[in-house]
C-alpha cells in the first residue's frame, strides 16, 4: 500500500499543530477563568466582611440609615450590581441601591453573574448577613483580552514555525531516502547490496522464475589492500564493478555481496552455454590491468555458476552452491569459472571434514615426522635430513599430505601445523645429540602464508 503523499503529510501535520493548539488554549482558558473568578470572588468576599463590620450596629438597632451608609460605599465598585442587608429574621434592612427589589424577587444568576454573601455578628453573635450580587462582565472581558493575546500569539509562533517545520520535514526526507539507498545500495560502488540481492531472488522466486546465479571474487584482493590501503581497494572494486557491468545485457542485474565478492543474476530461461560464454567475458575484462593511484595492478577474478531450480531448491542453498563453485575455481588456479555440480558439494564436505579432523589431529598426536636422510654421495657420510609431516587417522587411515596439506593452507591451521613441525623437528635433533650423534642438520618446509607469519621468528 503506498503511503501518504508529502502535500497530504503536510496537510495533516498542520491540522495536527491546529488541533493542539486549540486544545492547549482551551485547557488555558478554563485555567485561567477558574483563577479569575476565584479573583474575584475572594475580593468581593473581603469587601463583604468589612461592610459586615461596619453595618453590625446599625442592624442590631435597626438603623435603615446607618446601614444605607455602610453599603453606600459600593458606589465605587462598578462591578457589584445589587446588595442587601438583612437582620436575623431575614428581613432586609438595607440595600443597594437603594431601589433594588428584594432578593427573593429578583432574577437568579446565570452565567453573567454570582452571588456572595457574609455573616454579620454583633458581640460574636450572628445579628445578619450581607449579600451582594456580582457582575461577572469585567471578568469576562478580562478572559476575552487574555484570549486574544493567546490566539495572536498562537497564530505568531505557528506562523513563524511553518519554516522550521519546513526545514524538518526536509531533513527527515533526505535521511528517509539516505537510508533507503543505505539499504539497497552499496556506499563503495554504487551497486545493489546483498539486501537488494536477497530480495531480487525473493521476487523471482515469488514469480516461478528459472535463475541463474554467477558468483564473483577478485582474486588476491587483499595484497592490493595491503599495498595501497583501504582506499585503493576501494578504486579497485569500483572499476572492476564498473568493467563487469559494462558486460552485461539489459537482462541481467549487477550485486556487491561484501568484501571482494560480486554477483550476476539472470532470469527467464536461459541455455547454461550461453552463461558460460558470459561468465567468460567477464572475467576476459580483468586481463587488461587496473590503474590505482597511477600504480598498474593485474588482477584477476573467479567465477563459480549455479542455477535456480535445477542444482537447488532453496535460494540459500543456490547461493551456497555458487559459492562452492567459485571458491573451488580459486583453488583450480583461480582466473576461472567453474559451473558448479553435485560432486563439488561433496567434495567440499570432504574438505571441511579433513580440515575438522586435522584440527583434532594436532592434540590427539595423530600425527608424525619422517626424517629423509642426506647422504654425501662421495663419502657416504650424513649430512642431514629433511622433515616429512604424515598423518594417520584412525578411519581415514594414511591421509597424502597433498590432500590435507593444501586444505590446511586455506586458514590460519597451516600456522599452528607449521609450529608443530618446526617444534616436534627440535626435539628430534635434541634427542639425536643426546644418542651421540651431533647436531644434525634437519630441513622443514614453510608454507607461503607462514613465511607472513611475523611470530614465526621469535618462536623458532
């Protein structure tokens, strides 16, 4: 469902600051009617009180006169419209002005008036009372003025706030739409990002669509980040996503999945063979070099192809299987596309089982050195040996080392297998030295990737 558009969002937002801020000046005006009239009503109580006083004596004698005077002094009270003196009986001695009806014969008070009233004692005895009627005009008025400065000042601040809103909305907008492309887009190339790419798939899926997934990776990628830092690994993503994309037709889509690793998605049916002839033009678009920061890189790219239905039934396992494929044409020599097949499944969970398996090998001392002699071919005499590693596993039985030496060279265990050579080599010459045979000269073999290890001196 699409959502609201920016000219109705705005619409609402300002009925919104409408209604609240005639909310907020209604609660206002209740607040302050409340405080008025309790104004008012607590100074014509104060009034009352002090012509109570005055009129006590007149009460008690009966002195219309005298109790005239005591309310004649609401002359100059504007908003006082009637009051009444009346003795203990309830009978009126005075009132004002002079020619007002009785209380119980006038209109009783609305919403235009109220009525407040004293007692009026003698010696702490109650002689009377004193009622006055007050006229509730002036406090009205007050909260009419109090009222229009509100809405002045309501209808300035919205006004001057339309800017500011304005500029909000703005804002909110440019990080709304920084953050869709933050989730879609990839901020180094440009490209689609594996979200994009995971919801392509989604989407074809959803529509019975046949796919077709090419998996990429630069090949040695890291040597270039190594060389020329973070920042020319990033010129060099951007070119070598610019020349793949470049290759493609209208049909296919182009992804940045992470790191080094790009993929290519077709739809609709499409003949293995003419992905294999695609695959391989991208990839002949790396045998021209890169040029980052004026320096010339040859770098190459594998490439590893799965399908969708045909190698898979889920879209996890199709991009696992493409994966597959391409890590096992970096392993072929890389600079190459592999089409990926049910044999490389299984030959990958070989793979991870003997690397599982040469981990525990290390700490259950399945493993050996065997000493090839070096012999002087004239005298005869022992010059050396070289160590050989061999490994017997108790299922697997005798494992070549050209089968768990090169799986063992993909991490970080051919380091931890190299100190055990190196180590258990030492202890060999030691225990030769101790039999009376000198010191012998041994030679063990080093991987490239412990040739980078910067410990390996310290602990030979």
């Amino acid at each position: 469902m699409a959502g609201p558009t920016p000219i109705a969002a705005q619409r609402s937002t300002r009925i919104a600051a409408l209604v609240v801020l005639i909310l907020a000046g209604s609660v206002l005006m209740v607040l302050q009617w409340i405080s008025i009239r309790h104004e008012h009503v607590a100074d014509a109580q104060a009034q009352a009180h002090v012509m109570a006083d005055g009129a006590a004596a007149a009460v008690v004698v009966a002195d219309r006169r005298a109790a005239h005077g005591a309310l004649g002094r609401l002359g100059d009270v504007s908003h006082v419209r009637r009051a009444h003196v009346t003795n203990q009986r309830g009978q009126i001695v005075a009132s004002y002005p002079e020619a007002s009806m009785p209380a119980n014969q006038e209109h009783a008070c609305r919403w235009d008036c109220i009525v407040v009233s004293a007692p009026i004692f003698f010696r702490d005895t109650k002689v009377g009372a004193i009622e006055m009627q007050l006229d509730m005009q002036r406090a009205y008025t007050r909260l009419a003025s109090l009222a229009v400065t509100f809405i002045i000042a309501s209808l300035a601040a919205y006004l001057l706030s339309l800017p500011l809103l304005r500029r909000m909305r703005e804002r909110m907008r440019k990080a709304e739409d920084q953050l869709q492309y933050l989730a879609h887009y990839d901020v180094v190339t440009g490209l689609h990002n594996r979200n994009a790419f995971s919801t392509h798939l989604k989407d074809c899926r959803d529509r019975q669509q046949p796919l077709v997934l090419i998996q990429l990776a630069l090949d040695r990628c890291k040597d270039v980040n190594d060389k020329l830092g973070h920042h020319g690994g990033d010129q060099l993503l951007r070119q070598a996503g610019h020349r793949i994309a470049q290759t493609l037709p209208d049909t296919a889509r182009l992804f940045r999945l992470g790191g080094d690793e790009f993929a290519v998605v077709l739809t609709g049916p499409v003949a293995t063979e003419e992905v294999v002839v695609l695959a391989e033009m991208i990839l002949a678009r790396f045998i021209q070099p890169f040029t980052v920061d004026g320096i010339s890189l040859g770098v190459t790219a594998s490439a590893g192809l799965s399908r969708w239905p045909n190698d898979a039934d889920r879209l996890d396992t199709l991009a696992a299987n493409a994966d597959t494929a391409m890590y096992s044409a970096k392993r072929e020599g890389r600079n190459r596309l592999v089409v990926f097949s049910p044999s490389l499944q299984a030959a990958q969970l070989t793979r991870i089982s003997i690397r599982d398996a040469l981990r525990l090998a290390i700490a259950k001392k399945q493993l050996a050195l065997h000493f090839q002699p070096q012999v002087c071919a004239q005298s005869g005499q022992l010059l050396g040996a070289e160590a050989l590693l061999r490994w017997t596993h108790p299922e697997l039985g005798t494992v070549p080392p050209s089968t768990f030496i090169p799986i063992a060279e993909e991490g970080p265990l051919i380091i931890e297998l190299g100190r055990w050579v190196i180590g258990e080599a030492c202890r060999q010459i030691a225990a030769w030295h101790a039999q009376g045979s000198g010191y012998l000269r041994v030679a063990v073999n080093l991987s490239v990737r412990q040739t980078r290890d910067e410990a390996l001196p310290s602990y030979i």
